[in-house]
C-alpha cells in the first residue's frame, strides 16, 4: 500500500512537471518563413517596396522581402530588440522572388530590425492593420 502510495505521488509530481513546461512552451518568440499567406495580408503587399514590415495586432507581424537572390533568415531575440538577419546566396533568379515571415512575439522585445548581409536596412513601409 505504502509503495503505490509513494508510485502515485511520484506520478502525480512529475505529470505537474510536464503540465508546467507546456504552458511555457505556448510563449513561443520566433520567425518562421510562410508560404500561405493569408487573404488580410496578401492585401497589404506592394511590390514596389522591398521591405515591407506588416502589424496584424500586438507582437504579431508578417516582414515581406523581395529578392533576386534565395534568400534564408535567422533571427536573434534579445531584451529589447528582435533581430532578423537576412543573408541571400548566390542562387540566382530571373525574376524577382517574395519572402514572407511570420513572426510572433508573446512576451519580450516589441522593436524589430532587419539586418541584410550583415548590414541594417530600414523597412520601405509599414502597415498596421
């Protein structure tokens, strides 16, 4: 009795572990590179613009890059600021190709930069919408 008494608690403990990992794990901070773009965004884009940065609410923003180049994105969360650096390599296109990245901010930085080659660019426009 006392031995599945102890078994029961241990299982009841380290379930309360897994619970509370979770919840943490739903504040997710990150960049991931979309490819269906929804119909609310999709309205917003301009082509005549390189950088675009799209507000959809509060720590919820879409970046759109247009690039002849195949472009990959990583990105750096630090206190204030959220980093994407851009870095396009040496694949070519003839025309020129739309990059779209969601990123989702739950609780930290609120500015986000773009570097490009290692260099800070500035976004072209922003939209809140």
């Amino acid at each position: 009795m006392r031995r599945t008494l102890v078994m029961l608690c241990a299982v009841l403990f380290l379930g309360g572990c897994v619970e509370e990992s979770s919840v943490s794990y739903k504040e997710f901070n990150g960049i991931d590179e979309i490819e269906k773009i929804p119909r609310e965004i999709q309205k917003e884009i301009q082509p005549q613009y390189t950088l675009q940065k799209i507000q959809k609410a509060e720590g919820h923003y879409y970046i759109v890059f247009y690039s002849y180049n195949d472009v990959k994105a990583n990105y750096v969360i630090g206190d204030e600021i959220f980093e994407i650096h851009l870095d396009e390599n040496r694949l070519t296109y003839e025309d020129q190709q739309l990059y779209i990245y969601e990123i989702i901010v739950d609780n930290g930085p609120k500015k986000i930069e773009v570097y490009l080659e290692g260099e800070a660019v500035e976004f072209d426009k922003l939209t809140v919408i």
